[in-house]
C-alpha cells in the first residue's frame, strides 16, 4: 500500500504539468491534428490514428515527466522521501501513459470507433511510454524528439520493407533492427487482430522501461547529490 501512495504520488504531478506547461496544449495539438488527417481518409485509418496518438502522446508524455534537467537533479530530493526509484519510474510512466491512452481514445472515437484500433493504440501508448521514458532519463528532451520524429515517419515501416531492397546498406539494417526489436507500430497494429504475441511485446516493453528508468533515476539522483 505504501509503494503503491509513492506511485500515486509521482502520478499527480501530471496534473499542474497538464494544465501550466505546454504539455497540454501539445497533446491538444496532436489530437487536432491526427483527427484532421483521419477524417481526410486516405491511409489514415482508424487503425494508423489511434496507434500514433498512442505513441507520439507516449513520447511527448515521458519528455513532461521527466525530460528536463530540472526534473532529474530533482530526483535527489524525491529519493530522501520515503520512497523507492521503482515508485518514482512507475509513476512517471502512468503520468506519461495515461494522457496518452486518453488521447488515444479520443481520437478513435473522432475518427470512427473501431475496438481493436483502440485496443491498439493503448498497447503502443504503454510500450513506447515505457521506452520513451527510459530514453529521456539518458539524454533528455532531444532524445523525445528524435524518437517522436522517427515514430511519426517510419515506426509503422515493417522491418522487411526496409531491408528488402538489393543493397539496403549498414545504417537501412541498423534501422530495421530497432523496429524489429524494439516498440514499433507495425507491430502492434497486429493487436487490433487479437495477437497475444504483439500484446506480450506491449507489456514487455512497457515493463522494460519501468525497470530501466528506476535504475536511471537512482542513477541521477546520485549525481545530483
């Protein structure tokens, strides 16, 4: 119970960051624009809407919650709380997954509600959340903008379009590989056709992240003090 107030307490932070930092009116803005493409038609299904409004709001939600080199010096104060890292990592990820699960539904429902995009979309908030969290613990915000932009123009690239060519060349490998491997979206469109395969790798990721930031937030905290 007392692990799970530390949790809790982490979490309400995104509340004062919602509603006095730009982090609102970013997610606003993405909804807006990603419902705008949706109801263009084309390749934006509804399917393709909710799965990068679950990821690109995951990223924009880690690089608020703890991007800054504010929030990380921060932690060194946070940890002479009675709490844990773990706690501190769990709540940043729900400060950075849940906006973006809401906005995720949201913009399914604008679009033309479909249940397993949705279903989608929630896994792709809360693995890349995850990642992106880690990330940011590492190299701050660039390190969010880098990973939106790569997310928003080839995370829903399968892995063989991009090695299927007659010399795809070190970095097209390299490339392919983190999208095999890591939390991409081609993945987990294959969620919304009930793969407990692509699910699995949602939760692994997500889980991945949690663990890894913990270790980063103990670790910046010690530099900080």
């Amino acid at each position: 119970m007392h692990f799970l107030r530390c949790v809790l307490a982490e979490w309400a932070l995104v509340r004062p960051r919602l509603s006095r930092t730009r982090y609102g009116v970013g997610l606003l803005l993405l909804g807006a624009a990603l419902v705008w493409l949706g109801n263009r038609g084309g390749d934006a299904d509804a399917l393709a809407i909710a799965l990068h409004a679950g990821a690109l709001g995951g990223v924009l939600g880690a690089a608020f919650a703890a991007g800054s080199p504010a929030d990380r010096a921060a932690f060194a104060i946070t940890l002479t709380h009675p709490t844990t890292p773990l706690a501190v990592a769990c709540g940043r990820w729900l400060a950075a997954s849940i906006p973006a699960a809401v906005l995720t539904l949201a913009c399914t429902a604008l679009v033309g509600w479909e249940t397993g995009a949705a279903l989608a979309g929630l896994a792709a908030a809360a693995a890349v959340s995850g990642f992106a969290l880690a990330a940011v613990l590492v190299a701050g915000t660039p390190a969010a903008l880098v990973l939106f932009l790569c997310t928003a123009l080839a995370g829903a690239v399968p892995p063989e379009t991009i090695v299927g060519v007659a010399e795809p060349g070190a970095a097209r490998l390299a490339v392919a590989s983190i999208l095999e491997l890591g939390p991409a979206l081609w993945r987990y469109r294959e969620v919304a056709t009930g793969d407990i395969g692509a699910l699995i790798h949602a939760g692994a990721w997500a889980g991945l992240g949690i663990v890894l930031a913990s270790g980063l937030v103990r670790r910046a905290a010690r530099l900080a003090s």
